[in-house]
C-alpha cells in the first residue's frame, strides 16, 4: 500500500499533468480558429480568382482548356499529414483514404505513382504501407509557413512534368468540418476541370459595369490559373492543419477526462489512507493510555 507521502506526490504529477493538458487543449482550440479565419479568407480570394476568370473567358465562348500532352500512366499526388503527436488518427485515415484512392486508378501501377507528402509522421505510415515517397515537406507551424511551402509544391509538380510528362495531380487532405470532427478529402488539381470553367464562363456579371483588361490573354489566362492552384494548395493546407488540431482538441479533452478521473481516485485513496493513520493513532494513543492504567 502507497504511503501518505507517495500519494501526495502521485496527486501533485497529476495535477502538472491535468495543467498541460488544459493548455494544449487551449491552444489547440485558438489555432483551429486562425485555421478557419485563413480558409474564410480564401474564400474570398478565390471568388475574385472566378471573377477574373469569368471575365477573361467571356472574350472567348469557344475556347475550351485541356491538359499537357503528358504520360497517362502515371499519377502525382500530395498528402497532408502532421508531424507532431497526439492528434489521434488523422495520419491514419488520409493516408488510408489515399492509398485507396489512387487505387482505384487500375491503369497506373504503385511504382509509377510520384508521391509528395506533408508530415514525417503520414510519410512513415505511407512507407509501411509500401507506397515510394518521392518528395517531403515539414508541416508549417502558422498560417504565415503556408505560402512558402505551397510554392516549394508547385515548382515540384513542375519538375514533375517536365522530367516525366506527368499532368494528373490529386491533392488528399483532412477537411475540418466542425468542432473536433473532419473528414479526407480529395480534390483534383490537374489536369483544370473544364465543367467548373465552363460554369465560371456560363455566370452572369454581377453588374453593367462590365471589365476590361490591356494584358495579352495568354500570359493573363496562365497567371489566374496559378493562383487558382496557389488557392486550392492553400485551402488544403489550412483544412489540414485545422482537422489537426480538430483531433488533437479531441484527443485532449478525452485525456482531461482520464485525467480528472485519476484525480478523483487519487484523491479517495489519499483520504482514505490519512484517515487508516489517524484511527491507527488513536488506537495506538487509547492502547497506551488502557496499559498504563493497567500497571497503575
């Protein structure tokens, strides 16, 4: 049986233990917010990206965008995982949710698959599994580390093309949806889709007052193009890192729970075990007490 002192200080680790796990949970919870705040901003972005789109195609109803020539048996891809711990099985299911996607591409075979992974964490789960790993990145800390990286993915996916003719590029990622749950996602971002062009064509301008542009249309085409790539790289990296921190708040408020839970049997056994060394000092006291009344 612990002694007094021994349960003191079981109870004193707890509570340090119960006082980072709060704060975690706490900070978990602030940049899931900064998270959420970038993609509401992206939004916004985005639909100026569509407007601009829209009015640049409308100069040309009948131009219609298609991929690269490029080899039609291979297939890229970029994963979002973490690299830090405790964010419960985010890194599990993206890269289950990926490695079953790209399966489903029968015609491309494991080897010819060019894999680009966020998270050292996702790139051992995927390496396990079998998948090659071509290219990794760390996972940015704040929203600022975001755009750096999403260039560094980019010049990749070019090199990518120009080395080996590839043009399909699929994004897998975690979509935070609300509160501590999320989903994997995935979303195509090459070969461009000519549906969502050709609905951005088919939308009416807002108002009369329609746009004009001096640049030539080529170079002003390919440059709205990457920012709808810089858009969508940005939007994947900002849910990702949101679902993990989702999972990471979810994971910490069951630990507060284990947590509190200990404390309370802690806190029993402490009390229980102070009041078994009060009652053996009384009896000690009362036993002394009767035998010197005995000799008397």
């Amino acid at each position: 049986m612990e002694t007094l002192e021994e349960l003191k200080q079981r109870i004193d680790s707890t509570k340090d233990l119960q006082s980072v796990v709060r704060t975690m949970k706490a900070l978990a919870a602030v940049r899931i917010r900064q998270y959420e705040r970038a993609v509401e901003s992206l939004a916004h972005y985005n639909r100026i990206v569509e407007m601009a789109l829209r009015a640049v195609l409308r100069d040309r109803p009948w131009m219609t965008v298609g991929a690269r020539s490029g080899a039609e048996n291979q297939l890229g891809a970029v994963i979002f995982g973490s690299d830090q711990g405790m964010c419960g099985q985010i890194n599990d299911q993206v890269v289950a949710h990926a490695l079953e996607e790209m399966g489903r591409f029968s015609h491309v075979a494991p080897q010819d698959r060019r894999i680009m992974v966020m998270g050292e964490r996702a790139r051992a789960r995927l390496e396990e599994a079998g998948q090659r790993v071509d290219a990794g990145l760390s996972v940015p800390g704040s929203v600022s580390g975001i755009t750096p990286l999403v260039q560094d993915i980019l010049m990749t996916i070019e090199t990518w093309h120009q080395e080996r003719g590839l043009d399909q590029v699929f994004l897998y990622y975690s979509k935070h949806l609300t509160g501590g749950s999320y989903q994997p996602e995935t979303l195509r971002l090459l070969p461009v889709d000519k549906t969502w062009l050709a609905n951005i064509r088919k939308e009416k301008w807002p108002n009369r007052c329609l746009p004009m542009f001096t640049m030539a249309w080529d170079p002003l085409f390919s440059a709205l193009i990457r920012q709808y790539l810089f858009v969508s790289l940005f939007r994947a990296f900002a849910e990702s890192l949101a679902s993990e921190n989702a999972s990471r708040l979810a994971s910490m408020q069951g630990a507060e729970r284990n947590v509190r839970e200990q404390m309370e049997v802690l806190n029993m056994q402490y009390h229980q075990q102070r009041q078994m060394s009060i009652t053996e000092e009384l009896l000690d006291i009362v036993s002394g007490f009767e035998a010197l009344e005995a000799e008397k």
